[in-house]
C-alpha cells in the first residue's frame, strides 16, 4: 500500500484525472481499501488516494514478471564442484574482526602495533577504567601476535586494535586461526587514532581556543574538537565552559525562554466594574 501510495504521488501528473489499473501481487491489496472498519493507517491512504480513479486487479507472482524481473534472471553459469563442498565457517565473516570507524580512544581497552628497531612494550592507564597496551617489534609473526591477543585481550570489554596496515592481514588470519570461536564479538581494528588530552589544564585551553573563534554552541564546538583529541565526558565538560562564557551571556539570546502562565481575566460584576483607557496624543500638522 505504501508503494502504491508512493507511485501515485510520483506519477501525480499523469495520473490525475484519468483512470488507470493497479496490478499487484498482493491479494489483501484488491479489498484492504473496501473494508467497513478498517484502522487509522488505511484510513490516511484511503484518503491520499481518494483523488484519483483507479482500480486495483490481482496479478499472481509468476505472472508478474515486470514488478521483479531482475530477480527472476535465469542465470544458465556451471557450479564448480569444489564450491559446494566448502565449510560455510571457511567465508563466515564471523571468522575476521570486524572493522570500526570509531577512533582506538573510544574503546576502553585498546591495544597499539607499531615497527620499532627496538622491541618495547608500555602498558598505561590513560583515564579511569581505561587501558592502552603499546607493543613495539621489529617484526611480528605469527607466534607473537598469538601472545599479544591471549595476553593483552579482556573477554569483559570490547578490545580494539590499532596496526599497520603491512600486518593487517596476518592479524586477521591469526585471529581466524585460534580465536574466532572464543574472541568473535569482542575484538575490533580500527585506522583512526585521537590526541588525549590527559589534564583538565589541556582540556580546557583546547575549549576555550575552539570557543573563542566564533563563540558557538556545545554541538559545534564537540564537533570540530573530536575530530582531533580526546578525553572523557567531553560533551559535559564543554557545555560547561560555554554556560559560563560571559561573553555568550551578554550577547545571545535565550533560545527557551521562560513561559509566563496565562492568568484569569477578571469578571465584571456590574456596568462600569472595569475600564480600559486609550490615550490618544494627536501629531501636530506641518503642512
């Protein structure tokens, strides 16, 4: 019905003022419109469609070959023999990590793979409740990676993993290998990494500088600040400091302001209870 509805409106102007048929598939379609009692949605396109004169028939699906004939492509192509026997887990997309578009900082346990000449690796607390395990190698192979994603993984968080593109493939393959059954919904890669800002010292001077070009709202300002840094309750900590902008205060206007109650207008008792007064100074005439 929604379809219909959608191609009247589209094919208004040469539809109106004719009459044309409707065929469709969906039997329901050729009385939904006719019933005695019918509910509030098939009442509003009733009424959309009461402007046109039209007739619905039903057509069965095998005879409606034009509605869907891109679905019903016989494609005459050879099945090879070794495509039938391969083991769905070998393509499930299960099987890999998932990719993210969300930065490594959004994550509260996060892990970094970076090439160094110097093997090394830092594990921090970054902000409450949020870890970073950096990891740098010279080389990573198989048995090393196998170490970081047993060790440095939480079955109770979601972990994501920032890395070389050079390793992503073997990273992928590993997890593929010996953690896809256990690990599947908790891991994830990502390619975006954001600046923390660690002190309220930093966090505020980031504010301030992004609220003093244009002195804008708390949506804008998060925008254009998460693009580059991080830090956690950013939204709250930037409201604040743009309710507190003097600045702000003195020159803009308040968007909600406050709704007067409409008082009771007094009732006259009697003739002459109540008068209004209209004073009237007439201009003096320079013609």
């Amino acid at each position: 019905l929604l379809a219909i509805d959608w191609a009247c409106k589209y094919f208004r102007p040469y539809l109106f003022g004719r009459k044309f048929i409707l065929y469709t598939d969906h039997k329901p379609l050729t009385y939904a419109l006719n019933l005695k009692d019918p509910h509030s949605k098939l009442v509003t396109y009733k009424l959309r469609l009461e402007e046109y004169d039209y007739e619905i028939r039903h057509r069965s699906g095998k005879q409606n070959v034009v509605a869907d004939g891109l679905s019903r492509i016989n494609l005459n192509t050879e099945i090879n023999s070794s495509s039938m026997t391969a083991h769905s887990g070998d393509t499930d997309d299960s099987s890999f990590i998932q990719m993210t578009e969300l930065p490594l900082n959004f994550f509260k346990n996060q892990i970094v793979l970076k090439f160094s000449e110097h093997n090394n690796e830092t594990h921090q607390e970054i902000f409450p409740r949020t870890f970073r395990h950096t990891v740098a190698r010279l080389n990573f192979d198989e048995s090393v990676l196998v170490k970081i994603m047993r060790d440095l993984t939480d079955d109770s968080r979601i972990t994501c993993i920032f890395c070389p593109t050079q390793i992503m493939n073997l990273l992928q393959e590993v997890f593929r290998k010996y953690f896809a059954r256990t690990k599947a919904s908790k891991i994830r890669i990502t390619q975006a990494i954001l600046t923390d800002l660690i002190t309220p010292e930093e966090q505020n001077e980031i504010i301030a500088q992004t609220h003093d070009r244009a002195h804008r709202g708390e949506d804008e300002n998060h925008s254009v600040i998460i693009r580059s840094w991080y830090f956690p309750k950013m939204k709250n900590k930037i409201r604040s400091f743009v309710n507190l902008c003097e600045i702000c205060l003195e020159n803009k206007y308040e968007r909600k302001p406050y709704k007067i109650k409409l008082a009771e207008t007094p009732i006259p008792q009697k003739p002459l209870d109540i008068v209004h007064m209209d004073i009237f100074i007439s201009l003096p005439n320079f013609s």
